[in-house]
C-alpha cells in the first residue's frame, strides 16, 4: 500500500479556540474553520456572517469543556435568518448546556443559517 501513496496530502483546517463572553464576529474569510470552544465560564456567543451571496460557507463549533450556552446572532439588521434543526423549534438561535465534546455546524444556503447539532 505505501508503493501506491508516495506522498501524503494532509488538508489541515483553520482553527482556533475562544472562551471570552464577548460576542465574536465571524468573517466570509474564516468559513471552514473549526472553533475550540469552552463555555464552561460564561455563555460564548457568535454573529455569524450575512448569507446573501455566501451559500455554501460553514463553521465547526467543538466544546472542549462542558458548560453554559454557544449563542448565534445573525448579521442582518432586520428578520430571523438562524434555524436551529434537531430538537428545537425554528429560529432558536442557542444550543443549551454544552457538554465536552458536543459538535455543531452552521452552514447557510444563502438565505438561512442552519445550526446542527451532531452528537
């Protein structure tokens, strides 16, 4: 098997963490990344980017400690453009009670956000 793969390509993703309690704004520029979060102080809020003419952008949010809340805030001005899908209603923005290891993504088609949790 290793005369057949001579060289590896490893994709790395962008990732970073954040605990603070103050809201984070996200770029177009940083989808893709996954984002270490440690909500076990304080609730660690996002704003995501506008999805109009963002279709297809995504984060990755993982708990690295168990804890309070991860919050999403939209960027338009005006409407409600976040969905939460699994065992919340539409236009809940939060996912409650975070526990270690908890994965969710955003992803948006250009019109929504939608907030999966995966676990």
């Amino acid at each position: 098997m290793s005369q057949q793969f001579k060289k590896g390509i490893i994709n790395k993703y962008n990732t970073f963490s954040y605990s603070s309690s103050t809201t984070h704004e996200l770029t177009i520029e940083q989808s893709g990344s996954v984002i270490f979060i440690d909500s076990s102080s304080n609730n660690v809020t996002f704003k995501l980017p506008v999805v109009a003419d963002n279709a297809g952008a995504n984060f990755k949010f993982i708990a690295t400690a168990a804890g309070n809340n991860l919050v999403f805030n939209q960027n338009e001005s005006s409407g409600t453009n976040v969905i939460k899908l699994n065992t919340a209603a539409a236009n809940t923005q939060s996912v409650t009670t975070m526990v270690l290891g908890e994965c969710v993504e955003c992803i948006t088609d250009g019109t929504y956000w939608y907030v999966i949790e995966l676990n």
